[in-house]
C-alpha cells in the first residue's frame, strides 16, 4: 500500500510517522491527501438511523353464517386501489380489489373486466407447468369471473359507462370451502368501499342438500354427497343471479331451496354497511352518458310508427326484420341530418333500440302476443335428428325455430380424462361439453381466438345439465367429450345444446337414465317509475334473441321429467323479486316436457352399436411380470402398438385397459397383447406365431409370448407337402390352431386347421370367431354383437356336419395323412395310384380334395376332450352314401347316412387301399375308414373286394377305425 502511495505522490515518501496517527485526529492518508478528520469521520461505528412504524389504519368485521365464522378486513394491504377487502373463512382467505378508469366515457356500454385467479401458492404447491408459474386463465377461473360478474352488474347506474375492473385473487386455501362465493362477496364489500357508484351491496350464498336437508355454506366433502350446489345472489328484497346444478330436484324442493337461500344470502348485507361506514370512500360524481329527454321524443316520433308495423308482423324473419329495423335507422338518421342535430345523432343507436325496446314490451304485456305472433307459452316448430354422422361414436341435430346446433360424441380411454389444476375439487374431469359459437352463426364475420368466456359459461351450464343423468364411472368406465356446434342462433343456444347433446349420447350407446331438455323462460314487466316496484309483468316460453335483449330476464332451465338438473338467471334491471322467479319455474316445466317428447319420438333409449365403428373398451388382468414385458423399456413396446394400431393403452397395477375405436382396431391390438404377454393355452384357439426354424418333420413356432410348438409337415396344407420349406420359412408369421398336447407339454400346432378347405364355400374359422383371453375384456359393445358371433360359429358348425358332400372332390392321400404307419414312400404310392384310379369302375367320379368332409372338426375350435365326449355326435357326420342301390341285407347296410352311423354300426365296405399293416377303406360317398390288420391274419385282400366292417372307434383325428364282423 505504501508502495502504491509514494508512486502516487513522491512527496509523501518522507513524511514524519507521528503525522499519521489516528489519535491526534489527522486525516487517515488516502490518494496523497494530509489533513484533519472530523468526529464523525473518527467514530468507527455510527449510529444507524431507525425508522419509524407505520401504523396501519385496518378496518375489520366478523360476523356469523351457518355456523362458520367471516371474516372482512381492509386497510391491511392493497391500499392504493379504489376498494380492497380481505374475506376470510377458517383458514381460505381471498383478496377482492376494485379500480375505475380516469377521464370522461365516449362509449355507450359499460366496460367492466372482472379477472379471478387461483395462484398455485394458496395450496403450497409449485405450477407443474415448464415454466413453472400459471399461465392463461383456466376454464374454472373465467367461470368464476362470470359468478361474480352476473350479479354486480345489473347495479350500475344507467348511463355510467367507465371502464371497471374486479381483481379476485385467493391467497390461501385449506381446500375446504370453495372460494368462488367468497370472491363474490369481497367484490361486493370493495365496490361499496370505493368511490365508484353502485347500487350493492348484495349477498351470495351456496346450499347444498344431503339426505333431503338443506346445508348452508357446504364444505367440498358435503358438495361431493349432495344432491344439490345451490348458489344465490341477492339484495335486500330482490333476487340477482342463480346457478343451480342438481340431480334431478323437484320445482317444489328447488322452490324451498331458494327461499332458505335468500335470508341467509341477506345476512351478508349488514357487515358490508358497516366496514363501508368505517373506512369507505365518498362516491365520486362521474358523468353519466344519458339521452336527453328532446333527443328521445324526437326519435319517438320519427321511428315509433314503422317499427311498431315491423314488429306486428309475424312473416319477417330474424334478418328481414333486423334489415328492416336498420333502414328505419337509417331514415331517422338522414331526417336529423337535416335539421343538423347532431346532439341526436350521437345517441342515435342507443335512442332509437329504447323506443324499440318500449314498443315490443308495451305489445307483450297489452295484447299478449310476440315478436313472432306466438302465444306467451308456445315453443316453437322442433326438429330432432339423431345418428346425423354414421361414422361417429354419436351425433344428433337439434333445431327450435331458426336456432340449430349439431352435437357430436366422442368415446375415450380413462386416461384422456381432462386434468384439472384447481385448489380445490376432483383433480380430473371423464365428462366434457365444449360449447363453440362460430361467427357465422348470425351472419356475421370474426375471428377465432382462445377461450371465449361466454362459450365456456354455456358449454359447462350445458354439462352440469347432462351430467346428471350418466352412469357411474365404474359401470361406464370411457371418457366422453361431447362437442357442440352452434349452426345457427335466434335464442337459447346452450339449452339447445343440452337437448342435442341428450341425443347425441344415446346415439352414441351410452346407457342414460333418460333425456334431459333445456328451455329459457323470459320476463316483460312494467314498473312503477316513482316506487320502483313491478306493476304488471309477463312471462314468455322459449324466448327469441330479440326477446332476450330487449326483455329483464333469460331464465335457462334444463331438466327430465322427474326435476331439474340446471338452472343459470341473468337479468338485466337491479334485481327481480323471488315470488316472480319461482313462478317461472311451472311454464318452464310445461315447455321442457313437450320438448322431451319430441325427443322421445326420435330415439328414447340408448342405441345398440352393432356396427363396426362402435369404439371398444377391454380391460384385462395380467401379472406384474406380464405386464413390465408388454410395456417394454421405458414404454418403447406400449407405444410402438399405440403408434401402429390407433388405440390407447394404460396399465394399472395387475390390469391392462384398451381403448379402440371400433372392433378391427380392438381385435389387432388384442393379437399384439397375447403375442407378447401370451394367455393360457386351449386346444383348438387360434394363435398367432414366427416360425423359429425349419426341420426335415416340421417348424418350431414362437408364439403366445415366448411359447414354442411343433407345426408337423402333415399339418402345413391340405395338399402333400414334400418340404416343410415350401410352405414356410423362418420368421413368417402364421396363425396357427393348437390341436393338441403331450404329457410332456410339447404343443402341436396346425396351419391347415385354419384354411378353408380348397373349393369349399365356408368362410375360415379365424375370421369369424374372437381368440379367447385370459378374463373376459369389459368391451362395451351390444349383446347382440356377441351373440351374432356364436351363430356364426354354431352355424359354421352344422355347415360342417349336415352339407352335402361332393364324391368327385376328394384325394385320398389327404385323407390319412394322420396314420402313423405311413410314410413318405407310402404317400407317393397312394399318390400314383390315386392318379391311376380317380373314378370307380362304374364311371362314377371320384371325390376330390376340395370338399372333403372326413374331418370337418379342423377348423371348430374345440379341444380332445370335447371331440371324445362329443365322438358320437361328430361321428353322425363323417359317412354319406356313395350310391342308392346297394344292398340293404338284415344289419349290414351298403349305403349310410351321417346321421346313423355311430359304433357298432355294420355296413360293407370296399378295399381302396392296401397298405403294410393294414386296410384303407371305402365307406361310400367319399368316405374312408381304416382296419388294422391282426397277427397271423390271412392278408389276401384285393383292390375293390367287397368287406363286412363293424365300426368299433374313432382314432384321435376322427378317421372310422373297423373291425371285420365275424363272418368272415
């Protein structure tokens, strides 16, 4: 360091030491600087400041409902927005902010935003997403941004057109309650502590009912047992907003449920007075956009007469009577442009849409008839269309009037259920409606971006309706996305959605309890100007979208016959009273049954899918073993057969689940499975298998997962084989039969058993039957599926036992190819003499192989012991006669039928063949028989000598062994 000084300043190089000390207070040397240092500069530690505490100015009140102790608090943190108040409830705890946009609105609606989010931390839980932080608002965010939404708007002042926005955010939650209602009710306290106008506060509740008795504020744990998640929003006098989802409730229990819900929703009023009376701001006068009372008049003058005639037309359509309406704008516009009013002509629009809006209601409620001249509680024309889209798991078209949607189902595996990231709730979701409303539904030209709020609002109101009536997951294991298509729209497209969606499902086989149908309910009223109170009021039955708009109320409700399972209101002035909302429920009933009943008239149960796109579920038990070999390392197998095959495969501890889309897919997957896990052996299943090598006798064959068997050469083709590689080589792929099995486990295989035999009109086995498994797979697919397997097969099988067999159509050499005793020399002898000898001496032609009806069993799936206990019925279908004028001498018979012969049956017989050790037969009508010769017995036979036979037994192929009778 003092190196560095002195180069610094050569001058200090001979500084005095004492000049440097500390304690006779010089300046410490630093960058060649002498002098003097102060106290502070001497103090090695100074003081450090400390700050002051700042206390917070916190605002709170508790208060009780339905046992459970509320909390609302402000003043804590989020101090700079308008309003910010705290809801707490055990240990859930929300944050609700409110905040208004400065300057005056040139607009004329009003634009208020209100975003709800459910942040990972509130559980303690970090996003799984790859960011690792939340992204996009998800479906059940934006619903609650709607539950909020729906009841604070209608509170706003007329004419008050200032951008709004509502910041719902969960700070924590014990998953215990649903914060959503919570949400509801904090936004409600900071809008009535902030300085922005509104008419609140209001009160929202939940009600959920267990066993038949109402619970107030249900835990999730009591959600998930009741029958009922009532939510209800309210002012002091006046209902606001209702959300329902119910299974099945009657319009009586409903009708009890909302006036429980009402006193209870009220007691949420008191304690927002009172914090707003704490710590609220003064309501700030902001500018209301209102049209003046010369402008309106005007305009009435101008347009009240040709709307009025526009309106008592029923002929006009939606568009024609919208293009009519804009050319009465359009005049009113030109005729203010000539007398340069430009104060009118901002407020055009809004002016002339109040004057339509008072002609249409004064019409409805004086003379009781409607836009499009029908009656109060008439539904419109109905069309119904179910299986619209053959090629699809469901589909159905639902038309009401001009409004039309074409609903679509489709089926998957348990694994495509929709995975939810909510804090609270199930975490996964096997049913989805997906509600689209495309611009060209009215007409008109837009884009397609991501979630639309609305879509989402009425897809879900559509699902909650559905979801009541499926069956239990564990009864119907598929996942279902149902998939609405708005075509056209004049009025209540999501209750169309429902009705359509009820279709599309039974359509697509799944066992509903019964159809569901939605209809919306509307309200006209008169009110008293000076009371605010309604005077006079009508209630409308399916209302049109001019009568939505202009009317106060769209009453959605969507049922079956025995009760509701959806209800969602919205209105449009500060609340309407109980009495009136509950009275809308008996016409909506009415509606809701006539509809059903068109329904009913197209299809009324669940369709039988017996066709070959009907998906299929299989699930299967295998081993741990069994399964880690079908998986593969790290899945590479599992998803090499998803790759090929289509289908979706999830594996569970000792189960396997398949999904396919129809029955092709099912039944190739199904091979795969059994290919490398295997399934138990059975004497006569069809197998699929890799030849594994090539021997002079045969083929080994890999199959049933690592399971070897012996194809021998007699089992390669009906035709003489003379070597095996002629017909298989190394690592084709066969199907194969198993015909049976040593003491010592070896499997012997058959390819022949599973060929038609060459000319024959049967079709193979193999395509007609299903192999066997292990368990019998879940498959939902209709009875009549499988039971029109079995005929086929009991069919294929009397096809084998009673058809006529053609005599010019067999080769004998075929035929005792299972005879130990023949060799190679032997066939190629049978063969020459074959060639020698193809008709009888008579000239009656000989059978040939094509038709050969010896061993009909080949291809039936049957096992040893099955043919040996069943050897007398199959042995009544081995022998035909070969010609009708044969003798018929006591108990011999010369001519016999298939259904006659069994053991002990005597019948003459002539030699066809004489071998080393023994005798081939002609029975007649192409059939062969086999006698062994004895010890020491003359064998002095002939070609074509006359024998008496006895029929003693059957050899394991099914070949008639005789004796000669004693006579002889």
């Amino acid at each position: 360091m003092a190196s560095k000084m002195n180069r610094a300043n050569p001058l200090l190089a001979n500084l005095p030491h004492f000049l440097t000390w500390r304690p006779l207070g010089f300046r410490t040397i630093c960058m060649g600087r002498l002098g003097f240092a102060t106290q502070s500069q001497l103090d090695p530690d100074p003081p450090t400041p400390v700050a002051g505490t700042k206390v917070l100015d916190i605002a709170k009140e508790e208060f009780e409902i339905g046992s459970r102790l509320i909390t609302l608090e402000t003043g804590k943190i989020a101090r700079f927005a308008n309003g910010a108040v705290i809801l707490g409830m055990d240990e859930t705890k929300v944050l609700s902010t409110v905040a208004a946009a400065k300057g005056d609105a040139v607009r004329d609606f009003l634009p208020l935003t209100v975003d709800y989010q459910e942040k990972q931390f509130a559980q303690g839980v970090i996003p799984n997403t790859f960011m690792r932080r939340e992204g996009a608002p998800k479906e059940r965010e934006l619903l609650c941004g709607r539950l909020i939404d729906r009841p604070i708007r209608p509170l706003f002042p007329s004419g008050f057109y200032h951008e709004v926005q509502v910041m719902a955010s969960v700070l924590s939650s014990d998953g215990k309650q649903d914060p959503d209602v919570m949400a509801a009710n904090a936004t409600s306290a900071a809008l009535m502590l902030s300085d922005i106008p509104w008419g609140g506060p209001i009160g929202m509740i939940r009600i959920g009912r267990i066993s038949g008795k109402f619970i107030i504020n249900p835990t999730m744990d009591e959600l998930s047992l009741s029958d009922l998640n009532l939510v209800y929003a309210c002012t002091k006098d006046k209902t606001l907003m209702i959300d329902v989802q119910a299974r099945e409730i009657s319009e009586k229990d409903l009708d009890a449920g909302l006036r429980l819900a009402h006193p209870e929703a009220v007691k949420y009023l008191e304690p927002q007075i009172r914090l707003a009376a704490k710590a609220g701001k003064c309501k700030k006068e902001y500018k209301l956009s209102m049209i003046s009372d010369r402008t309106l008049e005007k305009v009435r003058n101008l347009a009240e007469a040709p709307i009025e005639a526009v309106f008592t037309d029923p002929s006009y359509g939606k568009f024609e009577r919208g293009e009519a309406l804009d050319k009465i704008t359009q005049d009113v516009r030109r005729a203010l442009e000539e007398e340069f009013d430009e104060e009118s002509l901002k407020v055009l629009p809004k002016a002339v849409d109040t004057v339509r809006k008072k002609v249409v209601r004064r019409r409805i409620i004086n003379e009781g008839f409607r836009v499009d001249g029908r009656r109060l509680d008439e539904v419109r024309p109905l069309y119904c269309e179910a299986g619209s889209l053959p090629i699809l798991h469901g589909s159905s078209i639902f038309s009401r009037g001009d409004t039309q949607v074409l609903c679509t189902v489709t089926l998957g595996a348990p694994g495509d259920a929709q995975r939810l990231e909510s804090i609270v709730g199930p975490p996964t979701k096997r049913f989805m409606l997906h509600y689209s409303f495309p611009p060209f539904s009215i007409n008109e030209v837009g884009k397609r971006v991501g979630l639309n709020r609305r879509e989402v609002g009425h897809g879900t109101l559509a699902e909650k309706a559905l979801l009541a009536v499926l069956p239990p997951e564990d009864d119907f294991p598929y996942t279902v996305r149902v998939n609405s298509e708005v075509m056209a729209s004049d009025g209540s497209t999501s209750m169309a959605t429902v009705c359509g969606g009820s279709m599309a499902l039974m359509d697509a086989g799944i066992p509903l309890r019964e159809h569901v149908a939605g209809i919306s309910v509307g309200l006209v009223s008169e009110v008293d100007l000076s009371t605010g109170t309604i005077k006079d009021y009508r209630i409308l039955t399916d209302i049109l979208g001019l009568e939505d708009h202009l009317g106060d109320m769209d009453f959605k409700i969507a049922g079956t016959r025995k009760g509701i399972t959806s209800i969602q209101l919205d209105i449009k002035p500060a609340g309407i009273p109980l009495d009136i909302i509950c009275e809308c429920l008996e016409p909506a009933l009415k509606g809701r049954l006539q509809i059903l009943d068109r329904m009913d008239q197209e299809i009324k149960v669940p369709r039988t899918q017996d066709d070959r796109n009907s998906p299929r579920l299989a699930t299967l038990k295998f081993s741990n073993d069994a399964l880690r070999r079908l998986i593969g390392p790290l899945g590479v197998l599992k998803r090499k057969m998803e790759e090929e095959t289509g289908a979706r495969i999830s594996v569970s501890d000792g189960s396997l689940t398949i999904v396919a889309k129809n029955h092709a897919v099912m039944e190739k997957v199904l091979e795969k499975v059994d290919f490398i896990v295997g399934r138990e052996i059975e004497i006569g299943g069809i197998y699929k298998g890799i030849v594994s090598s090539v021997k002079e006798y045969g083929a080994f064959v890999e199959f049933n997962g690592g399971q070897q068997g012996l194809l021998h050469i007699s089992e390669l083709s009906h035709e003489p084989v003379s070597r095996v590689s002629d017909v298989v080589s190394v690592g084709q792929q066969l199907s194969l039969m198993c015909i049976g099995q040593d003491v010592r486990g070896n499997i012997k295989l058959s390819l022949k058993a599973t060929l038609p035999r060459p000319g024959s009109d049967t079709n193979n086995v193999v395509e007609e039957s299903v192999p066997p498994v292990k368990e019998e797979p879940n498959i939902w697919a209709s009875v009549g599926e499988v039971s029109d397997e079995q005929e086929k097969l009991s069919s294929l099988s009397e096809d084998y036992k009673m058809r006529e067999v053609n005599p010019s159509s067999l080769v004998p050499p075929v035929l005792i190819r299972s005879a130990a005793e023949c060799d190679e020399e032997e066939k190629s002898a049978a063969s020459s003499q074959n060639a020698k000898s193809t008709t009888s001496p008579g000239g009656a032609p000989k059978p040939s192989r094509s038709d050969c009806g010896v061993f009909p069993v080949q291809n039936i799936k049957k096992s040893k012991r099955v043919l040996q206990k069943e050897g007398e019925k199959e042995s009544n279908s081995i022998l035909r006669s070969e010609d009708g004028d044969a003798d018929k001498e006591d108990e011999f018979e010369a001519s016999t039928s298939v259904k006659n012969l069994k053991i002990g049956t005597k019948l003459i017989a002539k030699v066809y063949q004489i071998r080393a050790r023994g005798l081939v037969l002609d029975l007649g009508g192409g059939l062969r028989a086999m006698y062994r010769f004895e010890t020491n017995e003359k064998r002095d036979f002939v070609v074509d000598e006359e024998i008496r036979v006895e029929c003693s037994s059957f050899s394991s192929k099914g070949i008639p062994v005789v004796s000669l009778v004693d006579d002889q």
